[in-house]
C-alpha cells in the first residue's frame, strides 16, 4: 500500500482536492486558540514528571530487592517503558509545550534525553525542528535521511552491502532493527557533540558520563557478569523498540515529497504527511499523545492533554475543506507501514530498480 507522491496525493482520499480548494491554516488556528488549546498547564507537566518518577522509582526498588537473579529481565523490560515515556517529557519540553521558562523546559529537556535516556538533547532539537518544517520530504526531512530504508526507489543506489540486504526484506527489518534504536541515539549523541553540533557540549558530555557511570556501576555491581550483560541489553533493546514503535506509525507510508523546493502550505504539508492512530486511554498513554500525530504537527507547541480536543476541530475542519485525514486502529498503522514498505522494495527483489526509478521520473516530468 505505497501512498503516491504529493503530486498525486488527490488520490489517497479525496479525488479533484489535493488539500481542500479554500483551506487555511489561520481558519483552523483561530478556532484552536478560541477554546484555549494552545495555553500552557504547568500543573499538568508537573503530574506527568510526578508520575515519571514515580514508576521510575518503583524499578530502581524491584531493582535493589531482587539482586542477582534473572527475575531481573522483567525490570530490564520495565526500565525499558520507562525511559520511552520519559522520552515524552523530553519532547514536549523541546517542543515549549511544557513551560514558558526556556531554563525550565532546558533543564527538563536534558535530564530526560541524556541522563535518562543517553540521548543528545541539543541533536534532537535541531533535528526533530527539521522534521516538522518538512515532514516526509525526501530532501528535507532528516528523519528520513538518517534510516537504512528507503521510502521511495531513487535512494535504493545510495544503499551498499548489507544495506541493501535490509532495504530488499525491509516491510521486516525496519521493524526488527528498531532494537538497536537506543543503541544508535547513544551513538549520535556522541557523535554529535565530539563534532560541535551541539550548544552546550560540556553539559550534554557530563550527563552522558555520569548516566553511563552510574548505570554500568549499579547494574555490574548487583548483578554477576553475564546478567548484567543481559539487563543492558533487554533494558536497550526494548527502549530502542518502543522508541521505534512510537515514531513508525507517524507518517511512514503517507504523502511523500521530492525536490528543492517544499510544495505545500503549512496545513496540507502536516495532514496530508501524517496518520493518528485511533485513541483510547491506553494508546494516548503509550503514545504519550503522539498518536495524535496530524494534531501534533499542525500544533507543536500544544500540552498534551489538548490534543484531543484539537483532534476533533481538525477532524471537523478537514471535513469540512475537503482535506484528507487519516487515522486507523492500532495494528492497522503498522500493517500500513509494512505494507509501504514492502511495495517501495519491490523493485529490487524483481531486479528493476534502474527501470523503475527511469518510469518514476517519467511520470513526475
């Protein structure tokens, strides 16, 4: 199920209205902000991190009860969740969704990413500010660039070696190597600051070694050698997987863009790239609101807990101009996903790339 490039992106939904003939952004945004949507409930954060610490908490003590013994794999996993829903805090903190305090939402923004969860937090900002401008844009959007993948048969040539072998079985791979996900954060990370592409570089390198330090020291010190080994890994493994699970559903097998140039206004670029997943108090809580990807795209800077509510007035005003919007069920997103996926490698199991990518740019000129 290869969704077509925006050039033709009439065809998901709604034929002859490619974004809503009269749609705008300002419209939506006017209704959004007349119910307060966009305001800022500091309490609200403060029950999240309360509640993050909390369950955080609760692993370090099953941690220090348990001792040595492989019962600990569980609080690998459990550890594992926890460092994903701390990762929400981190986003929303970047994002200025949680306080008008820049030191507040900094200081919020690095004890999550990198003393929690090893990863660059002045990276993630510049590149995830990326993403959002461009969503889905080959060219533009980092978050496509920096994947194994690919989203559309013009990048199968950049592959080499083994490379290739994942992008031919990638409807499969994709979803297997997001377990190696926390693994390449940590990697970027420090990479990252040892290149100079990060603001405060002495910062993010003494909370990166003091989370290693204190992670390694607790972890070798409780537990004997080969099941320390394996609590780092299951606790990473797992990180990496629901980082990955989180982010797979967004926008993989949506509108995809291509050229120097961005083609869309702010409000077909955001809802035409993005899919939500159908929510209920369990998925809002997994996702921690990303499943309200179309909402959170068009409002970044939104607390989380509007973002249903926005949810229903996009819903309302897609409807309303024509605009395609598309949200399914839980399995049903990554069924999409794989099967995009495996539509975009087809090429190469056939051994036609070269003729389809000639076809490809047949129909785009």
């Amino acid at each position: 199920m290869q969704r077509p490039h925006v050039q033709e992106a009439e065809a998901v939904t709604a034929p002859k209205q490619r974004g809503g003939a009269s749609a705008t952004f300002a419209e939506l945004l006017k209704r959004v902000k007349a119910e307060g949507l966009l305001d800022l409930d500091p309490r609200y954060y403060i029950g999240r991190l309360a509640l993050n610490t909390t369950l955080i908490l609760l692993g370090f003590a099953a941690f220090f009860a348990l001792g040595d013994s492989w019962w600990q794999l569980t609080v690998a996993l459990w550890m594992g969740l926890c460092g994903g829903q701390s990762a929400f805090m981190w986003h929303d903190a970047g994002h200025k969704a949680m306080f008008r305090s820049k030191k507040a939402a900094s200081a919020i923004g690095y004890i999550h990413a990198n003393l929690v969860n090893g990863v660059s937090f002045g990276w993630w900002v510049n590149h995830h500010n990326r993403h959002h401008s461009n969503p889905n844009h080959l060219d533009m959007d980092p978050d496509i660039g920096r994947r194994t993948a690919i989203f559309d048969i013009k990048q199968y040539p950049t592959r080499h070696g083994t490379q290739k072998f994942v992008v031919r079985y990638q409807s499969v791979l994709f979803f297997v190597l997001l377990v190696l996900e926390s693994f390449k954060m940590l990697k970027t990370a420090v990479l990252s600051i040892a290149q100079g592409k990060t603001k405060r570089p002495v910062l993010e390198t003494f909370l990166l070694v003091a989370r290693a330090a204190i992670y390694l020291t607790l972890v070798f010190t409780v537990l004997s050698p080969v099941l320390a080994v394996a609590f780092v890994l299951v606790q990473q493994a797992v990180l990496g997987l629901y980082f990955g699970m989180i982010f797979a559903p967004n926008h993989k097998g949506m509108a995809i863009r291509d050229g120097e140039e961005e083609t869309l206004d702010w409000l077909e670029r955001q809802v035409l790239t993005s899919r939500n997943i159908r929510p209920s108090l369990l998925v809002d809580f997994l996702y921690g609101g990303l499943n309200y990807q179309v909402e959170h795209h068009l409002f970044p800077a939104m607390p989380q807990k509007n973002l249903a509510r926005a949810r229903e007035l996009t819903r309302e005003y897609c409807a309303e101009r024509g605009v395609p919007y598309h949200e399914v069920g839980f399995w049903a997103s990554y069924r999409e996903v794989a099967s995009f996926l495996h539509e975009v490698s087809a090429p190469v199991r056939r051994g036609d790339v070269e003729e389809q990518i000639r076809r490809n740019a047949g129909q785009a000129a």
